[in-house]
C-alpha cells in the first residue's frame, strides 16, 4: 500500500466511524450530512470522493459491521453460535459501528438497503454452525437450521432494540443469556445444555480472552 | 354523549388513524404533520384541539394500540399467551395503528416516549399469563415469569422488524409459530406442548371466530 492509499483508507476509516455514530444517535432519516463532516473533520469532497450520498454511507457502515462476527473456535457448534450473539451484545455496549449497523438494519422501511442487509448474512452464519452442530448430534434432528436461524437474528434482533430502549443496553447481557436458556431446550440434544456456558458475561470473557491471545502472538512476533 | 362530543370522538380517530398510516410509512422523525393533516382531511386547528404535537400524536397511537390485545379465554394460559402474539402478528398485516406503534416503539432512540411505551404493558400481560400458567403447572417451575415476559416481548419484537424488512411481513405467522415450536419446550412443563395450537394460521382463525361470536351476540340481541 502506498502513502496515499493509506491515507485515503484512513480517512474512509474516519468518515465511516463518524456516520455511524450518526446514524446511531438519530437513525437514517434525521442523520444530516453535514454532521458526519463535522464529526469526521473532513471536507465535502474528501468523503464525496469515498461515499456518492447518505444512503451509501449507511451501505458502508452496514457492511463494515458484518465483517466483525468471528468468534473463537470451540469444542461445540452451538457454544459457538451463543458466543457469536454475546460478543455482538457485549460490542452493542460500545462500538458505534455495530450500533448503527443494528439501527440502519431496523431502519429499512423507509429506505432499501436490501442489497445490504445485515439480516441475511447474520442468518446463513447462524444457519451454517446449527448445520454443523446436527451433524455432530449437538442439534435436535427435527430442528430446521434455515428457520432456527431466523428465529435467533429476530429474537436478537428485537431483544437489543427494547434493551437499547428501556435500559441504554444495560441489561443486554442478562438478556441474551436468558434467551439462550429458554431457546436451546428446544433445539440442542438432551444432555448437551448443561455443557455450555451461557452466563451473561460470556461476551466480556471471549474479548478478553482474544486480547490476550493477539497480545501473546505479538509478544512471540516481536 | 352529546352529539358534539361524538364529533369530537369521531375526529380524534380519523386523526390517529391518519397519523398511524404516516408514521407506519416514515417512521416517527420523518413524518410531517402536513401530511398527517391531508389524510385525516381536517384542519390545523381541528388536530391542535386534540394532539399539541408530532409527538403527542405518537403518543395517542401508541396508547390506542395496547388497548388491542384482549383475546378468547381458552383452557390454557400458555395457548392464551400464544394466541395474543398471533392476533397481533395477524392484525400487523392491515392495522394501520398496530403497524405504527410496533414503529413508533423502537423509534425511540431518539424521542423519548417512555411514558406511552407499549413494551412494560407488553410485557406485564405475558407475565401475568405466565404466572397464572405456573399456578396451573402448565409453566416449568424454573421459568422467571418476568424475565420470560421480557423475552418474548423481545423476540416478537425482533421478529416483526425483521419480517417487515424482508418480506413486508408475509412471512410473520410462521416466523411466530417457529418461535413458539422453539421457546415452549424451555417454558411449559412436558406434555403440555402437544395439546397447544402453534399453527401459523392461528391469529386468522382467532380473529374469525372472535367476529362469528360478535355476530351471534348481535343478532341474539335484535
């Protein structure tokens, strides 16, 4: 990468960041132009050479925010399909692009972004490790991974926004860890319940843990 | 009621009605009141008389929509619970008041309509039918009423959005019967679940039925 380029994906980087706290703050319809620029610190024509209109920043703020859903690998399918959910909870607390990308995903009556909703490829994730997890008996067999992963995206989906709602996303956590208990009996075998971790700080833990592993490469790195 | 006060009754609904089918449409911060004002066809005088503001007439819609959710009584209070969320996914597809409060409710990141939001009744209801189905041993005796109230709030919620933005929600009652058919065997104690109704063309039938009895009772009157 050139200097330049790294500037311009700098500053792509900057206007993105600052639409979509934005976006997160007023939703697509009140979000004005002229704040993201104040926000972004860039001119008119540094984000017009990024962004054509307010509708292609909210494209680049939803698809920068699907990018974001890799979890680390674990011994069960389904561990990983909860900690995929408890680590977006836990980012919701303070990352303005998964926020925004969460609102603009609500926000789609008005305006089509179908071309980039989050929706879809939230569920062909969840759908591809309940796949999975039937495959090595973890999945109940009567359970349609398609349908169960729509379900899971709109339980979601619809949890965070009355969170963000009634409590700023205070009690998302506990939330999304209650869903997990009266959601897996009907999905996972018998047995395989009691072998998951679905406590309301998974999300937390699984950051911190990463961190630690990115800290222990780059020590051995260096 | 004086013939005055019925006029003022009538008004007041056709500008609720008006301002739901507005609000559905843009969402709370892009609707106008000059649109809202065209379609009710009244004048600025007549809508200030009843709603000082954009946000009092949220209000009135919001409020007009808990008033819906009344069904059958039936010989369980989990299929009475079930059947709440079916008559409201039903009646999601043409109520103009019901579209706009499910809206208008998780619009309120930016205007803050805590006072009118539908979510607490939402839930107190789910969890006054949860304890009762507790008392009958119908509810596992582990299940929080509360904490599940909240859940199922949630998820409808979620579910709802999402079926709007993907298929208008076409798709919403067998969204609602699949969630049921997963939650329920965390929720209702075995064999239970067999003898409840979760199919997707419940609200429809609910409603039909609540209409032919409605119809007996009048012409029993006349």
């Amino acid at each position: 990468m050139t200097v330049r380029q790294e500037r311009a994906t700098r500053t792509r980087n900057t206007i993105v960041l600052a639409a979509a706290s934005v976006f997160d703050e007023y939703g697509f319809e009140a979000a004005s132009v002229s704040e993201i620029l104040a926000r972004a610190s860039v001119t008119k024509g540094a984000m017009y050479f990024h962004f054509s209109s307010k509708k292609d920043l909210a494209r680049g703020v939803l698809s920068q925010q699907t990018t974001q859903l890799a979890v680390p690998p674990t011994d069960s399918k389904v561990q990983e399909l909860v900690d995929v959910t408890m680590f977006v909870a836990h980012g919701l607390l303070h990352d303005p692009v998964l926020r925004a990308g969460t609102r603009l995903a609500l926000d789609q009556g008005t305006e089509d972004f179908s071309d980039s909703s989050p929706f879809p490829l939230w569920a062909e994730l969840s759908a591809r490790l309940l796949t999975e997890g039937k495959e090595r008996g973890e999945v109940l067999p009567g359970v349609d991974p398609q349908e169960t992963a729509d379900l899971i995206v709109g339980c979601f989906t619809g949890i965070q926004a009355v969170s963000r709602v009634t409590s700023d996303r205070k009690d998302l956590g506990r939330r999304i860890s209650v869903m997990w208990q009266r959601l897996l009996p009907g999905i996972v075998a018998p047995g395989v319940l009691t072998g998951l971790d679905l406590a309301e700080d998974r999300g937390e833990r699984i950051v911190k843990a990463a961190q630690a592993a990115r800290a222990a490469q780059d020590a051995d790195a260096a």
